[in-house]
C-alpha cells in the first residue's frame, strides 16, 4: 500500500514560508511532511526545486520522488510577485482536487465545486488589491497619469527611450559598417623610452615631476617631450630655463588631453612611449618593472603604473583598471586594490596619466581616439582598442607613482562639468569601440537603465547625459575588424583574473595546470595528488598554474615555490545552475573568464602540455591548442554514477548519470592522453587516443606510524562532504554499523571538510546524515590530519560507491593505522584484505570487524605493521612521478 503523505509547494517569499509551512504541518499532523522548495525548509523530506530547469523537468522530478506516494493533500502559495509559476502549477497537475491554495494572508480555498464562492471572493479581492495599488503612489497606472497631468515629468522617460531608440539605431548601423583592414607596424623604432606630458598651466608641477622623471631615465635612451597646452603661466620659458634638454611642443589654444597627447606622441622616437600626468610623483625604480613586463608578455601593448594618492586621500585609482558584470548605479569601470604578490594581471586599460605603451602599436592605432571631449575615457578607448588588435594591457606593481588628482582639470571645470563629461564619453565608448552587435546592445541597454536610475535620483550629469545619448547613431565609426573575441576581452579583464609570478623562470619546458580547486592546502584527495606530483615535477618543468578560486588571493608561499606563475579566477557560484545537455558540475565550471585566462596563459607561456585536472575541465580542452592535452581522471564519473544508480536508481542520479555518460565519453575522445588512478579505472575509458594508468600515492615522510597508543575504540572517518560519495558513506556507517557498536563504547571523529553544513543542506534531498548524536565529534576542514590519525585506533571507509582510488585509505597506511573498509573504501587500490586491512560489504559485517580489532589490540597492531609495509613498498610519490615525468616526455617530442 502507498505511504500516505502531503505536500507544501513553497512558492512564497522567505519571510512568509515558515509560517505557511506550519499551517501545513497543523494538518493531518500524522502525515509525513515533503516540501517543494527553492531553499532547504529546514523540515520535512526537501524536494529541489530548480528555477534554471525548465518546468517539464521540475515536474518529472516531483513526480518521480512521489511516484510511490499517495498524496493526501498538497498546498501552494499564491503569493504575487514571485517568480514561482512553475511550481504552482504542479500540484494542480499531481493532485488537482486536493490541493489547497493560500493567499499571502494564508487563506486559502480548494478546486471543487462548493469551493467556488471562495475562489471567486480570492480572485475578486485579488483585483480589488491590484486595481489599490495601480491608482495610489507606487502602481505604474498612478505614475503614468501623475506624469501626463505634470508634463514636466515625462522628460526623463522620454529621454530614456530615445536613448534606447539611438542604441538600437547604433547597433543596426554596426552590423553593415565595413571593417577596415589593420595597417601595418612601422619601422622598428631604436630602443629607448620616450615621455609625452601634456601640460596646461603646468609650470609648478611640471617642477615637481621633472627632477625625479630625469633621475629615473638617468644612463637611458630617452626623451621628455612636453605638449604646451594653451599654458598662459609661463611653462615653456621655465622649461628652457631650467630643464634645456625637455622638449617643448606649444598649442596656442587649449587642446583636449587626446589631442594634446597625440601632438606629443606624433615626435615621440623612441620605441617605448610613456604618458605621463605633470600632476604624478614617481617612486624610486619606476621604469624597471615597465620594461620587464614588455619582455615577458607577449605582444604587449601597455604596462600601466599602481597609483597611490597623497596621504590622507582616498584611492580613488589603483592602475588595476576593471569591468566587472554592471552592478546597480556604479559606474561600469573601476579601479580595484591589487592584491598582495599581484603582477601582471590584465586589465581593460592602462592610465593615460602613468603607462608605457609601446610606441608603434600606439601609432597603427591612430593615438587616442579625439571625440572624447575635453577628457576622459580616451584612455578606455585606446586600451580596448589594443585589446581587439590582440595586445594585452597589463598591471605592473612594481611601478609606482603618486597621484596629485585632478590637480589641472579641476581648475577649468567644475565638478558636476566632469562627471557630465564622463558619462557622456562612456556612451561615445560604447557606440565607437564595441563592435559586437549583441554585446554592444547588452552594454548600452545597461548604461541608460544606470543612468536613468540615478537620474531619478537627482544626478543632473545623468540626466544631461540620457539628453545626450540620442546622437548615437552619429558616433558610429568603421573600425579594424577585431583579432580578439570582445566578450573574452571584457572577461579577461573583469577583474576575475588575478596573476601572480612565483620563482624565476628556469628555461625548462613549460606545462600548464589547468585545475578546478587550489592544490593546496591539502583539503581533499584531489589537491593531495595535484601537490604532490607538482612539488616533484618542478625539478624538472616550469609549470604555471590556472585554477579557479571562490575568492581571489595572495596563493600560499608552498605553491608559489613550485609554480611560475599563478593565475586565479574568480569563480561566481549560484544554485540555480541553467540547464544544459551537460552535467551541473560541468555547467558550474563553465567560465568565459576562465576561457580568456586559458588562451591568453597559453598565448603567453607557449606550453608543450596543458593538464586538465578532473573531468569538467575537459570542457578546455579546445582552449589550450596547440598544447598537447592530457585529461587526469581523479575518478571515472561515470562509474560512480553508474554504482549510485545500482543502490538507488531516483531521478536526479539517473538524469546525471546520462549526462556524464554524454560528456565524460566525449571528452575522452577530445584529449591527446586520459589519465586514470588504476587499471581498473583504464580500462573503462573507451575512445581515447591513449590512455595510462598512473596510480595515486602517499607522502611516506610526511605520514609515518607513532609509537604513542591510540585511544581505545576511537574512529576515523575523512571525507568533504562536497564529495556526495562520503554522505552516502557516513549515511550508511551511521544507520547500519553504528547502532551495533554500543558494546564497545565508540567514538566517532568525523573531519567533513570545508563548508560542510553548507553541502549536508544542499544534499539533504537526496541524502540526510544526523550527527548530532552522543560520541559523534565533527570537524570542518583540517589543516594537519596527522594528528587525528595518531589518536585514532581505527579508520574507516565505508563507501558505497567510489571511482578513482582513494588516498585517505592510502595516508591511513602510511600511518600505521587499522582500517576497516567496504569494497567500494579500496576500489582501484593494489591492497590485500585481511592483511593490510579489512573489507565488509554489510552493516553487521562491518561492526563485527571493528569490534575485533577493538577487542584484539595484537591484530590490530600486526595489521598496522603489514598496512605501513605496503604503503612504503606500493604508493611512494617518488615513483609515481617519475611516471609522469615519463608520460610527460613521451608526450614532448611532436612539439619539442
């Protein structure tokens, strides 16, 4: 017979869904509660659901949690303003005529013939409040009556959609404006720097700056060129008077600061060009850093200085030039504050106050572009301008000045004068350099909502610039058809990515790592192999490392001793992961910053190999051409679905069983070489080109027995509950073997890894563990295991499904240490049960073996004996990397 059960459709807002769950609870209180949720509810049995899936999805997985359910009563919230649609309408598809409907009062009605009175008094108070609120102050109907009565007020709608009519003119023009060929480099120009000062009633800071300029090109190949803009203070007689060797171009009439610079930049002879501010202080070893970046990157187009402001002033630049995703009324670029040990990062554009740009790039891209009036944003331009050529722009940390800030344009404008002038340039940006039709429309529609936004509240420079919007159409331009996908442009320069130089490059053949997770510090399985065959490989190979990361920052001194250089990008998270054709895991992996770090960190370093650690990142596997590639499988994932089906076949494993089964397959025939943890593992890779087995290891220095005696009848459970695996493995420990220990008096330390409440909820739907119960003690993420280990008496591993192999059982011999484990526990391991450790599939077989070893301590010290011995003799990480080192070199020699 069918559990009879009820089911909450929580399609309401967190506030309200508490107080709607308990009047559901108060119902047939004998039932058992599901609830159809967004979020955890925090009660019941949790069904997801997934506002990226599509209904027709959401539906099945209801219907196929419920299939063996009687539902004897559901309910849905009717709450307006919700983007819950999708869900109401599945309790009327499961249980039409016993599904009750609540209102945000948490009145309610049901579809039956003697409820119509109530669903006709529901729907006549529901438009009775809708028709409230249209006619009072906040309803679009009140607003639009209110603005046709106070004509006045329909000017900034207006406006509004003349500027979006003008963006969308712009951008039907885009697409038949003829791309122009991109003219040639000029003649290498001799080696030297030359200095381009635009100057307007300069004279006393051009006094300043000058002294420590000179000291810095001091033994250089250089020259300071100074653009005389309109200066009536005397500037050009006091630089032949006290500076003789400056170069002086006059203007009678004042210039803007593109055209002053480009008046500069035409004589400049050298084949570097620094633009350079008369209000900027430079810091001892300015030019140094500069120069290097140019060596080390290819193609560089701009190295650009970190500005510090005077004491006491806020920072209002950092040379870390960003644009990140549009975030309500911020202007759309922003400086960001460098990280601690960041070089080299790639940045949208270098200051036109403090960069070094290289001299004959500048010129083929015809200078600053001179529609930016009277400044700001020309500097924008130029850079995005390099970046669709190809060449990169890049933060140089080492290079400091001092930012005295608006020290000249503040005394010709006020301030209102220059934020109208940058808005308005930021909109002349768009329309000229955005050559992307979809992107440049994405872009402008966000620009004019911001702008309206703050326009409505008072900002008149945001008003004057909507005013302004509707000539788009006119500042459209041919531009050079673009080297350089413009949405990874903007990606790579987001401020998503952050580069950090580790050692000094040695001129041994690069690899490139590409990895989903830091390998250090040692928070799982997979960051133990990376870091171990990495500290050893890089005796042999420069290695650079891109990996994705929660939060960017300063990368601990133990990788950066084995790396290069490390690229980190930032990896934004959500729940409600789109659906795809692709495994979820894949799709949260899926980055278009990463994509751009990927080929420019290929583009830059040249790698013989690139590394894909883990499945979803052979998703890249096209991004790292012409490096050969190799796929490192830490787990066959398809096997493990494949064993989490055979124990329960629901409809969210099975729906991600066919996806990996789609992909993984795939991906294996894409890469150069599969790398797999076993044989056994090897041997279900179908496809590939090649395929290898090199086995995990242990580090036997760092994990060695103690001679101290454990604590008696104390376990051992290690495993990130962002492994789903390990919950199914404590699950099953805890409802099976757990209750049959009482005997010998346990207890249970349990190291979840990092956030593990946070994957407890978001698995709980499939998988609910209870720890909290006497004798049980829980860790989060721990930096040294070894000393858990030492007080532990046994370690277990039992896991019900498992690819790859499994280091935790690997440390734990390394220890010393008495395992009891399922055969799921040793999957892939060359181990010999009954001597090295002991297997048990079943709950009371499991017990049985860790009551033994409880009661008998001379087997389990023997079997601690014989552990160590087969550690030390089978999973050295020394060989292991040799091994791949092998594979590296067998590799090498089509590309060598």
């Amino acid at each position: 017979m069918k559990e009879s059960i009820k089911v909450a459709f929580a399609s309401g807002s967190d506030e309200l869904i508490p107080a709607f769950l308990d009047r559901i609870e108060s119902i047939y209180p004998e039932l058992a509660l599901y609830v159809v949720s967004e979020f955890p509810p925090g009660r019941g049995q949790w069904i997801p659901y997934h506002l990226g899936r599509s209904f027709r999805e959401n539906l099945a997985h209801c219907r196929a949690t419920l299939k063996d359910k009687n539902i004897q009563i559901a309910a849905v919230l009717l709450q307006p303003q919700m983007p819950f649609w999708g869900m109401r309408l599945i309790p009327a598809m499961l249980a039409p005529l016993r599904t009750l409907f609540y209102n945000e009062n948490l009145d309610h009605f049901m579809i039956r013939p003697n409820g119509l009175r109530t669903i006709f008094r529901h729907f006549a108070w529901r438009l009775r409040n809708f028709a409230h609120w249209q006619l009072h102050p906040g309803g679009h109907l009140y607003t639009y009556l209110w603005r046709v009565k106070h004509p006045s007020a329909l000017h900034r709608p207006a406006r509004r959609l003349a500027a979006m009519a003008a963006g969308t003119a712009a951008a039907w023009q885009k697409q038949f404006v003829r791309k122009r060929a991109a003219p040639p480099l000029g003649a290498p120009l001799r080696d030297g720097i030359s200095v381009v000062i635009p100057s307007r009633n300069g004279r006393e800071l051009l006094k300043r700056l000058l002294p420590g300029l000179m000291r810095e090109l001091a033994g250089m190949d250089a020259e300071i060129i100074v653009t005389d803009n309109g200066s009536d203070d005397g500037t050009a007689e006091a630089l032949a008077a006290d500076f003789p060797g400056v170069r002086v171009e006059r203007s009678g009439p004042a210039l803007s600061f593109a055209r002053a610079v480009n008046r500069g930049m035409e004589l400049a002879l050298y084949s570097r060009t620094l633009l350079l501010n008369n209000d900027m202080v430079l810091h001892d070893g300015f030019f140094a850093p500069l120069l290097a970046a140019f060596a080390e990157v290819p193609d560089l187009f701009c190295a650009t200085a970190q500005i510090f402001f005077p004491e006491g002033q806020r920072r209002e630049e950092t040379g870390k030039a960003v644009m990140p995703a549009q975030d309500g009324t911020s202007f759309p670029v922003r400086c960001e504050i460098p990280l601690a040990g960041e070089n080299h990062s790639y940045v949208l554009y270098g200051s036109g106050g403090c960069s070094l740009v290289d001299t004959n790039k500048a010129k083929a891209l015809g200078g600053l572009d001179e529609i930016y009036e009277p400044a700001y944003v020309e500097d924008l331009d130029f850079g995005v301008r390099g970046w669709q050529r190809g060449w990169p722009t890049v933060f140089v940390s080492g290079a400091k000045v001092t930012h005295d800030h608006r020290a000249t344009t503040s005394r010709y404008y006020s301030q209102e004068e220059l934020d109208r002038v940058l808005e308005i340039n930021y909109l002349r940006f768009l329309v000229r350099c955005i050559q992307t039709p979809e992107l440049f429309r994405r872009l402008w529609k966000q620009a004019i909502g911001r702008l309206d936004l703050i326009a409505e509240q008072g900002s008149m420079s945001a008003a004057a610039a909507l005013l302004e919007a509707k000539g788009a159409p006119a500042w459209v331009t041919s531009r050079i058809e673009n080297a350089m996908d413009e949405e990874l442009l903007l990606a790579l320069s987001s401020g998503a990515v952050a580069v950090f130089p580790g050692r000094p490059r040695s001129g041994r053949a690069p690899i490139l790592i590409a990895a989903p997770y830091l390998p250090f510090p040692l928070a799982h399985g997979g960051a133990v192999r990376m870091y171990n065959l990495m500290r050893r490989a890089a005796a042999g190979f420069d290695q650079i490392l891109i990996t994705f990361a929660d939060e960017l920052s300063t990368p601990p001194p133990e990788l950066l001793e084995i790396c290069t250089e490390i690229v980190q990008v930032r990896r934004v998270g959500s729940h409600a992961q789109r659906s795809t054709p692709r495994p979820d895991v894949v799709e949260e992996f899926d980055s278009t910053a990463f994509r751009a770090a990927l080929r420019q960190t290929v583009r830059k370093w040249k790698p013989e190999i690139a590394q894909l650690e883990f499945t979803q990142m052979a998703q890249y596997s096209k991004d790292c051409a012409p490096a050969k590639t190799l796929l490192v499988e830490h787990d066959i994932t398809l096997d493990l679905y494949q064993q989490l089906l055979a124990q329960s076949d629901d409809w969210e494993t099975r729906r991600q069983w066919e996806r990996w089964r789609r992909f993984e397959t795939g991906a294996w025939s894409e890469v150069d070489c599969v790398v797999t943890m076993s044989e056994k593992d090897r041997n279900m890779v179908t496809g590939a080109r090649r395929c290898v087995a090199v086995a995990n290891g242990v580090d036997l220095e760092r994990f060695q027995p103690c001679d101290s005696e454990p604590e008696q009848a104390r376990l051992l459970f290690i495993g990130s509950f962002g492994h789903l695996p390990n919950l199914f493995a404590l699950d099953f420990f805890l409802h099976e073997v757990w209750p049959l220990l009482h005997s010998v008096h346990p207890a249970l330390h349990v190291i979840a890894g990092a956030r593990h409440r946070y994957f407890q909820d978001l698995h709980q739907a499939r998988v609910a563990v209870n720890l909290d119960q006497p004798g049980i003690e829980v860790e989060d993420f721990v930096t040294d295991v070894r000393p858990a280990y030492r007080r532990a008496s046994i370690v277990i591993a039992p896991l019900l499904a498992s690819a790859g192999t499994n280091i935790k059982v690997m440390e734990a011999m390394a220890m010393g240490k008495a395992i009891v484990s399922t055969p799921g526990g040793v999957n892939g391991l060359d181990v010999h049960p009954g001597r090295d450790l002991l297997v048990a599939g079943a709950g009371q077989a499991f017990a049985d073996a860790i009551v033994r070893l409880i009661e008998d301590p001379n087997e389990r010290k023997r079997m601690e004996r014989e552990a160590r011995k087969t550690a030390e003799s089978t999973y050295s990480w020394d060989a292991i990397a040799e091994r791949q080192a092998e594979l590296y070199e067998s590799l090498r020699p089509a590309t060598a």
